[in-house]
C-alpha cells in the first residue's frame, strides 16, 4: 500500500474514537428485607380506670419480622468514553508527559528506585493515553461502568420482634350507647380527646364505660378495649352535656351562655368550653348586642 494512502487510512480509524477501558470492578451490594409474618395491635392507657376528664392512648403494633440479608457481588467493566473535545488538549499534553515519565523511567533505573513507581507509571499511563487522538484519559468524572455479571447469596436469616407506633391510624371512640366519633392518631401513636367530646346530647344515664376500637391491616389483627369510668367522672360527663345542652337552647341568654362556658371550665372539660364559645358566636355573629354582653358577662366571671 502507498504511504499516502496508509497515512490517510490511520487518519480515518482515529476519527472515531473509542472508550478508555480502565478496569473491571467488583461491587458488593448488601440488601436486607423485613417482612411481617403476624403482628398484634396493642392499646396501652394511663390507668385502667377513667378518673381524668380526658383519655389519653397509646397505640402500637407488636409484629414478629423474618428477616433476610443477602449480599450480591455485581462485576463492573469501567471506562471512559471517547470525546472528541478532550484530544484538544490531551494530544499536546501527552506530548510533553510521554518523553517526560520514559526520562523518568530511565534516570529511576540510574537513581537505583529512589523515585516512587506508582507515580511514573501512571504518569507513562497519561501520556501514552493522551497521545492516542482515538483514545480518551481515564477521568474520575465521567468513568461509566456496565454491569458483566451479578452473583447473590444469602447471608442470614432470622425472625425477630419489634414494636412500632401506629401512626395516623383511625380510632373509633364511644361512649356506653352513644354514637361512634372517629379520630386519628398522631405521628407518635398517640390519641388524647375530651370525654364531653364523646357526648352529643344529654345522656340519661351517666356514661360508665367507653368502648376503643381499632381496625386491623394486613397481618395486623384488629383491637377492641373497653375502660371504665369512675362514678365521679361519670357524674361530671353528664353535668357538664346538660349544661352544653343549656348553653344551646333556643332563645339563652349571653349570661346564661356565660355561665355554662364558665362551668365547662370548671368541670374540667376546657376544649369543649372554647368550641363550644366559638359555635355561639357563630350563631350570634349578627347580633353584636348579644356577643357584648357574653363578654361583660364572661369578664365578670
């Protein structure tokens, strides 16, 4: 073949470029997986007897995991890929760098291996990839890696026991024969309402026992509890619906409303006394007579 047209020819191939193998990687992944095999919904309470205005629970799932953790070995073949830019600069640098580190190489044979061998060989590396216009340096930056091959094995299994809190996990609340009221726990498992809440009208007998429920999901199996209340508290749950109930009534007046506000406090149930504040004077808000006299009547109160 003519020198021209082998010259020509070896111009051709380097205009496409190839990636710059740099070495096959192996990657450990450790995967791990809990699974629910049974789990019991627990409804833990202050005291076993209502003797407070309010209820605080505490909800939590007890649950038996199996557990499994597998290790995968995943081989890698990195590389750099070709860009056209990069022999812009890589050429004239492996130009200087090549003649640099072989000089190197020679006078480190002279100086009897005083100049370490790490550096010269991966600067002889640079400069011989640098002058391949077909071949990229290896970068850090732009280093891909295919996945060759991928091997699992498992490394443990167990089943272990963990308590967890149920979290934004609805609760239905009654009281004896009263209607149902549904709420949701908090971030923690936790629950806190006002009996009173629980009441919607004048009950005829005191309520003495209140009834949680709590749906299951998935393996976790539903929960039912019942707590009763001390006569005390119960006496006050019916005092203070008949004074809401009063408070309510067509036709009151600012310092009757006020006065049962005031026994709403008193009682223990405060919650319930601003809601139910708020409600009145959402009823009488075009009535500015009226909202002036429940707050003389409160003040003095």
């Amino acid at each position: 073949m003519p020198p021209r047209a082998l010259a020509l020819a070896l111009c051709l191939a380097t205009a496409f470029g190839c990636a710059n193998h740099v070495r096959f990687d192996d990657e450990i992944r450790e995967f791990e997986t809990r699974d629910v095999i049974r789990a019991t919904t627990r409804i833990a309470t202050r005291e076993p007897v209502i003797g407070q205005p309010f209820v605080e629970l505490a909800l939590a799932a007890d649950e038996r995991v199996r557990v499994r953790r597998r290790e995968t070995l995943v081989r890698l073949d990195e590389e750099t890929p070709w860009r056209v830019q990069n022999e812009l600069w890589e050429v004239p640098a492996g130009l200087v760098a090549a003649p640099l580190f072989v000089g190197l190489h020679a006078a480190d044979k002279m100086c009897l291996g005083l100049i370490p061998d790490e550096a010269i060989d991966a600067g002889m590396d640079f400069g011989f990839a640098a002058l391949n216009p077909g071949l990229n340096v290896e970068s850090e930056a732009r280093l891909r890696g295919r996945e060759v091959s991928r091997r699992s094995r498992e490394l443990e299994r167990d089943e272990e026991d963990q308590t967890r809190p149920l979290a934004d996990t609805p609760v239905v609340l009654s009281l004896a024969q009263g209607p149902s009221e549904r709420v949701v726990s908090d971030a923690a498992g936790r629950v806190r309402i006002e009996l009173l809440a629980l009441v919607k009208d004048v009950p005829a007998v005191p309520p003495r026992v209140l009834r949680v429920e709590v749906a299951g999901e998935g393996a976790r199996k539903p929960a039912v509890l019942e707590l009763p209340l001390t006569r005390r508290i119960a006496a006050r749950v019916a005092r203070a619906a008949r004074e809401r109930a009063a408070a309510r009534a067509p036709g009151v007046s600012a310092e009757a409303a006020a006065q049962s506000l005031v026994a709403l406090d008193a009682l223990g149930f405060p919650e319930s006394a601003l809601a139910l504040e708020r409600e009145l004077r959402d009823e009488q808000h075009a009535n500015g007579a009226w909202l002036s006299r429940l707050d003389l009547a409160l003040e003095d109160e």
